[in-house]
C-alpha cells in the first residue's frame, strides 16, 4: 500500500493492507473482496451524507 503515510500505524486499513494473502483460497478472497467493497460503499454513503449536511449548512448561513 503506497499510501501508508497518510495512515498511523495500527489502524486497521494499515493492517489490512499488510496481511499475507498467501494462504487465502479464491473463495476466501472473494469473500474479502466483497467485504471490502461493501465497506467503501459504507464510506462513499456516509461521505455524500456529510457533503450533503455541509451543502445544507453552507445554504443556511450563507452571506447575502
């Protein structure tokens, strides 16, 4: 992963990204292909609420 400076170590996507896949089945790791796809659409859905929540507040208290 290239982008582990953007990262602490120890958190989670750091570890996951160091893990031996090695020994993993192709089931096994479409398994975890699928778990991490449905974890960046987890993100990607509570990044568009945030945007949406910043859209609404920037609207509000917008400067005439």
């Amino acid at each position: 992963m290239d982008d582990e400076d953007d990262f602490k170590p120890g958190e989670p996507i750091v570890e996951i990204g160091r893990e031996d896949l090695d020994p993993l089945s192709l089931d096994e790791l479409d398994k975890r292909v699928a778990r991490l796809r449905a974890e960046i659409v987890r993100v990607e859905a509570h990044k568009a609420g945030k945007s949406s929540h910043l859209s609404a507040a920037d609207a509000l208290f917008k400067k005439s």
